[in-house]
C-alpha cells in the first residue's frame, strides 16, 4: 500500500513538473495545488505509519486454536497497534478520495 502512494504522488509531482515546464504555473488552479500538497502529506502519513506499525506474529497459532479470551483481545480497540491501523485506513481512503477528485480536476479544469 505504502509503495501505491509512494508511486502516486511521484506522479503528481511529474504532472505539477509538467505542467510548469509546459506552460506555467497558470494552467495549475488553487485547487489542484491544494489538492497535490493534501496528496503527498497524506502519501507520507501513510508511509510513515505503515512503517510504524509492528507486523502480526501470532503466526498459525490463530488457525490452530490460540486463547481468544486473553486481555489483549478483550482490548484490542483501544491499543497503540489498532489505533494505528484506523488511522492508516483512515489515511488511505482520504487519499483515494483526493487522487480522483484530483485527477477530476485536472481533466475537468475546475
């Protein structure tokens, strides 16, 4: 998912690159520069919390049967590793959402 965003905002940059080497900044309105700079702080909100997160070592112990009435079940939602995982959701659907309203705008020119 991380190299997703990555490969993404790469592009957005080359398109504001473009777009500035083709025929100025003009062409780039308020809203696509806004648009770009949401793009690429969510792109690294999103890095950067993958990064964060530790990876999942229960391993087979979950299909073979392992204690689901422990503590750390009971309160999963509250804990560092889950809210971190909300927040990365979180950070991944906003920046779908600001990729196509994005992409809109710059074929549209809104």
């Amino acid at each position: 998912m991380a190299m997703i965003a990555v490969c993404i905002s790469k592009s957005h940059v080359l398109l504001f690159i473009g777009l500035t080497i083709k025929g100025g900044i003009e062409q780039m309105t308020t809203l696509n520069i806004v648009l770009t700079v949401i793009d690429i702080i969510l792109a690294i909100a999103i890095i950067i919390l993958f990064l964060v997160q530790e990876g999942n070592d229960q391993g087979i112990g979950v299909v073979a049967g392992g204690s689901s009435d422990s503590y750390y079940n009971k309160a999963k939602g509250r804990t560092l590793e889950e809210q971190l995982k909300t927040w990365t959701v979180i950070c991944c659907v906003l920046f779908a959402i600001v990729s196509v309203v994005l992409y809109l705008s710059m074929v549209k020119a809104w």
